[in-house]
C-alpha cells in the first residue's frame, strides 16, 4: 500500500465523478458552512449514507480547498460603461479579495481588457462563487483565470 506522500492526485471535471464522490463534495460543504451540525444531518441531507461519506471524505476535494496559492489573476472583457470597473472592484471587496494590481487597455469599440491580480487568503466564499457572480454582471462578457500562484 502506498503511503499518502506518495500518492500522486489529479484534476477531473465535475461530470466524471460518481454520484457518491459528488454528494461527499455537498455533505462537505454542508459542514463547512455551518448549515448543518453533524456528519449524520449533513449525509441525510443530501441523499448519502454516512459510510460512503466516510469512504470518499479523505479522497475528494473541491479545487479551491486544494490549491496552495493564494493569488491569482483574472481577465475580465467588459463594456465601456461609466462605473463598471468600480462595481466590479467593490464586489471583489465585498468577498474579502485585496486588489494587487488592475490593467486597463485603452477601450476599443465599446470594450476593454481588464487584467486583475488578486490575493484570495481571506475570500469570504469559495472562488467559483466570486465567479459566477462576476459573469452574471451586465457589463461583463468574459471572466477568465488567467493564473495563480504564491
């Protein structure tokens, strides 16, 4: 048997995950934001029995858990807009993200590049919550990770 240093781990998309790992994923969450208060209410929440929880706890993590680094940089596509870059500077303040660097390309034909380094050690919601709120801005055609690192 291996030892657990030597395990290597890879990255898999959402859809290739049995049932079972992704309901260990949501019996996670539920604990971690407090909206249950045992293993056993949080498996019955959502549909999975306790000693499946048990089998896959130690084994399935969500990306944002697992990813060391703490910085990263988003690209953002955004319609040239009076305060567009300051709405979406506040709802990154709002999740507890610093601002480390912004890059602003001269608009162009109604659009402009946006380039922003973020330090995420004390996001308030997990990442892909920030994202999912960033794409659904009005302004905002395109957000990508561009990058992370320490």
């Amino acid at each position: 048997m291996e030892k657990k240093d030597d395990l290597q781990f890879f990255l898999v998309r959402e859809d290739v995950l049995s049932e079972a790992m992704k309901k260990t994923l949501e019996v996670k969450e539920l604990l971690e934001r407090g909206k249950v208060t045992s293993v056993w209410q949080a498996a019955q929440e959502a549909g999975l029995s306790r000693s499946a929880f048990y089998k896959y706890k130690d084994t399935v993590f969500p990306f944002h858990t697992i990813v060391k680094e703490k910085i990263i940089s988003l690209f953002f596509y955004l319609e040239d807009r009076k305060g567009t870059l300051s709405e979406l500077l506040s709802i990154i303040s709002s999740h507890s993200c610093n601002v480390l660097t912004i890059h602003q390309t001269i608009p162009l034909q109604g659009r402009a590049n946006v380039t922003i380094s973020l330090n995420v050690t004390e996001i308030s919601t997990n990442l892909d919550e920030l994202l999912t709120k960033l794409r659904r801005l009005e302004f905002v055609d395109k957000v990508e990770i561009l990058g992370s690192g320490a």
